[in-house]
C-alpha cells in the first residue's frame, strides 16, 4: 500500500480557494460601483469613491487604471452571453446586472457592501482638516528659524558676539553678587 499525498487548496476568509481568490478579489470595487448606481451618484464620484475606500478601509492605493482593469476583468469572467467582452464598459451603466452570471452568494455580499457605503459615507467623502492636501510642514507648527541665513558669514559672528556678551553679562552679574554678600 503506497501512500499517496493529496493537495489540500487553502481558503480565504470567503470561503474560496486560491485559485478563486483571485477571480473574486477586489469586489469591493463592485460595492462601490452597485452603491453609486442605486443612489444616483456621478461614475466620477464612483472612482474617487473606490480609491478613497481602498486607502482609508483597506490601507492600499490604487489607481484609475487598476479599477478599469478590474471591472473589465470582472465582465469577461461574468458578462451576458448576448454581449461582447470589448463592451466591458457598459459595466458603468448596469451594474450587478450586467454580470448575470456571477454566483448569487456574490452578488449578495455585493449588495450588502453597497448599503453598507451608503452608511458610512452618507454623500461625499469628505476630508478632515487634519488630512487636508497641504504638505505637513505648512499644516503643523514648525521651529523658529533661525535669525540669520544659513550658510552667511555674519550670522556666526553674530552669534559669538551674543555668547561673549551673555559671558560678560553672568561674570558681571556674579562679581556684584559677591561684593554685596561681603559687605
């Protein structure tokens, strides 16, 4: 009797396998896509929505490009039998109903993320002051500058003479002390 080894495929938190994985990964961007559809939203909105999504709730940038590659990816996979898959970008207009032949359970999750956008985000996203776009040494309180420039001749000269000066000051300060404490 041989023992024969069989591959176990892993699963991710979906339940999927590896090889799934990637077929359903970034579905998300339908969310996005399913919450700017039912509420009317701008498809501008909707890819402003889906990179501020992927950079606030899943830390991750990503691209204009890569959300087109996505859902063109998604629409060959899933798209009517009566459409071609050069047409991926009608994807925009039917949302979910566009990709009749994605399972169920997907679509649900789908639709479930959509309502739970619509949540979170009630309209815009929108910006806090404190991540507001002005670079961070304009938005926090920096340092003093110093009085002088850098790198000009005065400004060392300047300074020694306010050391000498503060020396002379102490020294001055220290002998009085003395000659009252004598008296």
């Amino acid at each position: 009797m041989e023992n024969q080894r069989t591959r176990r495929q892993r699963s991710d938190l979906l339940g999927t396998t590896l090889s799934e994985s990637f077929l359903y990964a970034d579905l998300q961007i339908l969310g996005c896509l399913e919450h700017s559809l039912r509420y009317g939203l701008d498809s501008n909105f909707f890819l402003q929505h889906v990179i501020y999504y992927y950079k606030e709730r899943l830390q991750k940038t990503i691209s204009i490009s890569q959300i087109e590659e996505k859902l063109q990816f998604f629409w060959s996979y899933w798209h009517p039998v009566s459409k071609k898959p050069s047409d991926w970008k009608k994807i925009y207009d039917l949302g979910l109903k566009g990709l009749p032949r994605l399972p169920e359970d997907r679509k649900e999750w789908v639709r479930k993320e959509a309502v739970v956008l619509k949540n979170d985000t009630e309209g815009t996203p929108r910006r806090l002051r404190s991540t507001s776009m002005a670079p961070r040494t304009l938005s926090s309180p920096s340092k003093r500058p110093s009085k002088g420039v850098v790198g000009s001749p005065s400004s060392g000269r300047a300074r020694k003479r306010r050391e000498y000066s503060e020396g002379l000051f102490q020294k001055k300060r220290k002998t009085m002390m003395s000659v009252q404490a004598v008296s």
